[in-house]
C-alpha cells in the first residue's frame, strides 16, 4: 500500500484542500480556454475558422491576420484614442473619487450619510436610462465629437467612492490631527497622508477603471461621431458592416486590444485582494 512521504515534516493534503485545488484548477481552465481558443483562432484562416468540425490549431502560426488587419485597418489611429482615453479617465477617476471619498470619510458634515447613500444609488441608474440627458449636458460644453467627451463624463463612479470611503474609515483620524497639529494644511494631509495609505483600494479601483473604459462601447459610440475619434470597441463593431464580415481580422484585433488589460492586471494584482479586503463594512 503507498502512503504519503515527505522529506520534510509537512502532512498530507487533506480531502478538503484536494477538492479544492481541483475545483479552483477546473475553474481556471474554463476562464483560460475561451481565451486560449481566441488566441489560436486569430491565426486561422476564414477557411479554417468556417470548417466543421473546428480545429483546434491553426495550419500555421504565421502573423498574416495582424499583418493584414493592421494594414487595412487605421489600428494604430484607434489605439492611440484608447490609450489616450483610458489613462486620462483612469487618472481622472483616481483624484476624483479619491476626494469625494476622503470628504465622506473623514469631515462630519449634516447629511453626510445621506449624501453618501445617494451617491451609492446611484450604482442602480443604467447609462441608457440617463444617456440622452448626459448627451445633453456634454453637447451644451462642446464636448461631443472629441476625447474629452470621452474622459470627462464618466470620470466620477459611485462603485470608487464606495471602495475607497470604506478604506479610508479603517484609517486612524489621529494621523490627520497630527498633521494638522504639524501645520500642514488640508490638501497637504491629503496628498501625503491619506494617498499613501490607500494604494491598495486605488490600485483596484485602477484595474476597474481600465477594464470600464478599455471596454466601452455605447457611450464613445454616441460620442463619436468621426471615425478618427472611435476607440477600439467602435472600431472593431465597424467590421460588421462589411459585407464579408472578417472574422480573423476581427480576433487579431480582439487579441491585441486584450493584452493592456492583461498587463495591467498582471501588475496590480498583488494590490487585488488586500485592497478589497480592506474596503468591507465597517
């Protein structure tokens, strides 16, 4: 009979933790395979992507699709509105919630509480329900047509306020009363104390503005009304109207249009699970 061996001290796995490992490795695998699957599939042929049954591997690796799809589509155009948006909104949102956040948690004010359920209703409202009055609003500021139609209304989201004002009420208010005690002012004890103290729940909230903006599509769609203003979701869409739609080209572009978020996401994930953990009810 084998048993379990070690050259150390350490005791088997349970049953337990093996379930486990096997649960969390079978889930892995059915979030990695229809990735794995698009990544194989851009290499492919509109042969090989029509044929049935489907082949897993393409015929040959060879770059043609992006080749072809950056040739015959103005990628570099479009990836530069949403490199420019999504760093400016992401940046935007950071100073914006961070403040309105801060204001929330740390100055008592009649209404506050009030103010912040609001605020948190807010998560509720679906863009379509107050699109055309936003429309509006940016039309009325000659932002319509441009990037800054597609920075400044969205900025502001009610999800980062709420991470970061629950964060900041775990941070002890004798750290503000030190620093003002030292002489630094308001904005001082902001961007020195509290900023510092509250990376994680920003890097968090960094990953969901990238992935929200990164991933837009209905408002740059009624924002923009030049095809030099559409962001990459946009402009992907706009081979539909082909009349062959091109499949490939489209999962060469889907695959190069996932790799900053990826990245990013790479980069920040440490910060993931501290900074939610640290932005539950209190």
């Amino acid at each position: 009979m084998t048993t379990w061996s070690s050259t150390g001290d350490r005791r088997p796995p349970s049953i337990a933790r093996i379930a486990m490992y096997t649960v969390l490795i079978a889930l892995s695998l059915i979030v990695l395979v229809p990735i794995v699957w698009a990544v194989l599939s851009s290499f492919k042929t509109q042969a090989e992507l029509a044929a049935r049954p489907p082949t897993p591997l393409p015929g040959s690796f060879a770059p043609t699709n992006y080749t072809e799809a950056l040739r015959t589509f103005d990628f570099g155009v479009y990836l530069r509105n949403s490199v420019i948006v999504t760093v400016a909104a992401t940046a935007l949102t950071l100073v914006i919630n961070t403040m309105a956040a801060y204001g929330l948690a740390k100055y008592n004010f009649r209404g506050r509480n009030l103010l912040f359920l609001v605020t948190l209703g807010t998560i509720m409202i679906p863009l379509q329900v107050i699109l055309i009055s936003v429309y509006e609003v940016a039309a009325d500021l000659g932002l319509v047509n441009s990037l800054w139609g597609l920075i400044i209304p969205p900025a502001a989201t009610p999800t980062g306020v709420f991470l970061l004002r629950q964060y900041m009420l775990g941070l002890p208010d004798e750290l503000i009363e030190a620093s003002r005690i030292d002489g630094a002012g308001e904005f001082r004890t902001f961007a020195r104390i509290i900023v510092p103290l509250c990376a994680p729940p920003l890097a968090v909230l960094a990953i969901f503005s990238v992935i929200w903006r990164w991933n837009d599509f209905l408002w740059p769609l009624i924002i923009s009304q030049d095809q030099d203003r559409y962001t990459l979701p946009v402009a992907l869409a706009q081979f539909d109207g082909q009349l062959v739609v091109p499949f490939n080209y489209i999962l060469a572009m889907s695959v190069v249009s996932m790799i900053p978020v990826i990245v990013i996401f790479l980069v920040l994930q440490r910060h993931i699970t501290r900074g939610i953990a640290g932005t539950g009810l209190r």
